[in-house]
C-alpha cells in the first residue's frame, strides 16, 4: 500500500510544496469523485468512497506540519510513544509549568493582553519547534525528531487552550 507522500506523487521529507499538494489532492478527488461513480455497480462505488476517504486523511496528515512529522517519524520505523514516553527535558517541563500558571492567571483576570501574550510566546516557541524537526527529519534523524514532535504535541494541545480562552472573553 502506498504511502500519503506516494498518493499525492510527491517527496517523502517534511519540506512539502503545499501549493503542489493541494494541486495533487485536488487531482486525486477529481478521480475517485462519488458523483463520478453514480451510475457504477456498488463495489466500485465502495472503492471510490475508500479511496477519497483516504485522500482527505492523507491531505490532512500531510497539510499540518505536526501530523505529517509524526507520520514521517512513524513511516521511518520511530514510534512517538505517546502514551508512554511521557519524559520531556526539563527545561521544556518548567516553561509549560510557567505558561500553565500565566494562562490560569489571564484567564481568571480576564486579560486579553495577557493572553495575547502567551499566544505569541506559543506561536513562536511552535515556530522554532518546528525548524528543529524539520532540519532533524529532512536530515534522517528520526529518533531526536520524535522528541521534539511530542513536545510539540503539547504546545499544540497548550495553543488550543489559550485560544479557547480568548475566544471565551467578552467582546
């Protein structure tokens, strides 16, 4: 079976040309289109379903930078053991303890300043994450990528929180 990278006819790296995979995907659903398959015996119909079902699950693995990270690292033999590598560096675990309390403060204040704040301090702590993992995966590490790929894990679920926050203050 293919891999997301293969279906979209693309290279297998984490630096992607998304203006090229929208245009691959874009192709892709031309091709297996259920409208196109309404007059079709009930099998193909199935398989048509199958696999534009699996083109938008390749599209949205391979369009965010974290999915298609972690599926770099999955497809080259690392599992990000999410569930159980839970071990961070310190450094990392201190900061995430820091933004923990900022946002519990801002939000029991209700300070959008605040919140604005840490969302750019997130935004640029993601951004540099994402460098690094993508100078590691592009370079074959797979082993040290997957560290920083569950670490972004974490700024990504921490990021959704402090918009959900945001997004619950008074206009």
């Amino acid at each position: 079976m293919q891999n997301h990278f293969d279906l979209f006819q693309l290279p297998q790296r984490f630096a992607i040309d998304l203006s090229a995979l929208d245009g691959a995907y874009h192709n892709v659903q031309n091709q297996v289109h259920p409208d196109k398959f309404a007059s079709a015996p009930d099998a193909e119909k199935r398989v048509a379903m199958q696999w534009a079902t699996r083109a938008n699950e390749a599209y949205k693995t391979l369009k965010s930078p974290f999915k298609r990270a972690a599926y770099l690292c999955e497809l080259n033999g690392v599992d990000l053991q999410v569930e159980s590598n839970t071990a961070m560096p310190l450094e990392f675990l201190m900061q995430q303890m820091e933004w923990r309390e900022a946002l519990d403060d801002a939000r029991a204040q209700k300070n959008r300043d605040e919140l604005d704040a840490l969302d750019a301090a997130i935004r640029a702590a993601r951004k540099t994450a994402l460098a690094q993992i993508a100078q590691l995966l592009d370079a074959d590490d797979f082993t040290q990528a997957a560290g920083l790929v569950r670490q972004l894990m974490f700024l990504e679920k921490f990021a959704d929180e402090v918009l959900h926050a945001l997004d619950a203050l008074p206009d």
